[in-house]
C-alpha cells in the first residue's frame, strides 16, 4: 500500500564513545525501497551477537519485503545515515501467514497488521526513539487497519516494559520461531470494550502456566510491575459490564 511520507525533525541525544554526549538533529520519515543497503546494514549491526531467545534477525530478502508495497518501514537518519529501523507488515497475505506462525486463529488475522523488527544504534539509544517511530508507524496503519499484533520474548523485560506502555495486550504465550517462547500481544486501534483493571490478577512472570490459564479464561496482559518476589504481569477481562471481570478466576 502506497502511505504519504512525512518527514519528522526530531532532536535526539547521542552518546559517543568518548564519554561525551550531545544533542543532535535527525529526521524521521519512511524508507524507500532503494535504501534497503542501508536498512541491512543497521539491522545487521544491532542483530550481530544477540541470542534468538530476543530477537529473531530478518534475512535481506526479508527486510527489502518490509520496504516494499507489503511492509512499512520508518527510518531514524542523522546526517543522512539510519540510525534506527521500525519496520511492519501489512500486505494482507503475509499478515495471515505471520498470524498463524504466532499461533493465533484466522481471525485475529482479519484488518490486521504485524510489527516486524525495531532496532536503535547503540550511540542514540536511552531516547525512546522506538516510541517516536512507532506513534509514526501507527498513525498511518490505523488509518486502513484495526489492529497490529507483535511478540515479544518474556526475558526482554525493557521490549515487554514498551509495548505495554504503548497500549498492546497480551492475548497469547506460545512456543514460535521454532520452539522460543513468546507473548503475542494485539493493539485495537478502536477497542469494542474496556479493560475492568480494578479486578486485576498479579501472575509472576516466571509461572507461565498459570499466565495460560489466565489467557485461556479470557483475560489479557496489560501492564509489568516490579515487586520484591520479582517482574509480575497483571491481567484482567475485557467486556462490555464488570461483571464478567469480577467473576474472572483461574486457581
């Protein structure tokens, strides 16, 4: 799909490797598909040594996919190099078959669109660029699409800390990606019900069991919290009244 591209100035810190830092202009705005050298070589960089328990690397073949009329892609440049890369899919056929791979019936599948990778060069990182990028990334998918699913791996708590900031909701933990564990999590542009939060269950990350039962109850995952016994997430049921919430139980 063809999107209008606006470009963005932002002003953005960026931390040399000298110890200094100091604030410095970029642009942001979509990447054409005549720069996926450049869109390589930042994922490339930040993939480089990574364990696939957090992140998946995409195949050149992939990410010129992501600039092409199947994806969207945002770019972060500073001085005319990326430094930062958000890219989605929205091809109606790919967003199907990557709804499947993460586990979820057809019909989550259906006005659709999946996050694919976000990656920050390590001198401009500590600027929640990832939020920037992905406000952007929103703005124009919400405009044909009533959602966007991504994952996210349990042991990439900061990955999980965003997306949950950013409104996401945990709606699966399933094994992908050839056997590693992930959330899968939906954002509705539009949602049909509110989220009962003060009938909240506190489930520790560590207990995936019982966070499946909790999804498998019709509950879903919408915010971290830190407590002395470790990382929690709290779940509660969506629905039009709180009744349905208040009677939500698992043990």
């Amino acid at each position: 799909m063809k999107y209008p591209n606006m470009t963005v100035n932002i002003f953005v810190r960026r931390h040399m490797q000298d110890g200094s830092m100091t604030v410095v202009p970029c642009t942001m705005s979509l990447l054409p598909p005549e720069e996926a050298d450049d869109a390589v070589r930042i994922h490339d960089e930040v993939a480089h040594g990574l364990s696939e328990d957090i992140f998946i690397p995409s195949s050149r073949e992939e990410i010129e996919r992501y600039l092409g009329p199947e994806g969207l892609a945002v770019g972060i440049k500073h001085e005319g190099r990326l430094i930062s890369l958000r890219t989605a899919i929205t091809g109606e056929d790919w967003v199907r078959y990557t709804a499947n791979g993460m586990g979820l019936p057809p019909g989550e599948a259906e006005n659709a669109a999946c996050t694919g990778f976000c990656v920050v060069h390590r001198e401009f990182r500590g600027n929640n660029v990832q939020f920037l990028s992905q406000y952007y990334a929103e703005n124009l998918i919400a405009s044909h699409r009533d959602a966007i699913l991504t994952t996210v791996s349990p042991h990439n708590i900061f990955s999980l800390q965003n997306v949950l900031n950013c409104n996401y909701r945990i709606v699966a933990l399933n094994e992908i990606y050839g056997g590693h564990l992930r959330y899968v999590l939906k954002k509705e542009f539009r949602s049909e019900f509110p989220l009962w939060t003060h009938w909240h269950m506190q489930i520790p990350i560590r207990d995936i069991e019982r966070q499946r039962r909790a999804l498998a109850a019709g509950a879903v995952g919408y915010k971290l919290v830190r407590k002395p016994s470790g990382m929690h997430v709290l779940y509660a049921a969506a629905s039009r009244t709180p009744c349905s919430a208040k009677d939500l139980r698992i043990d």
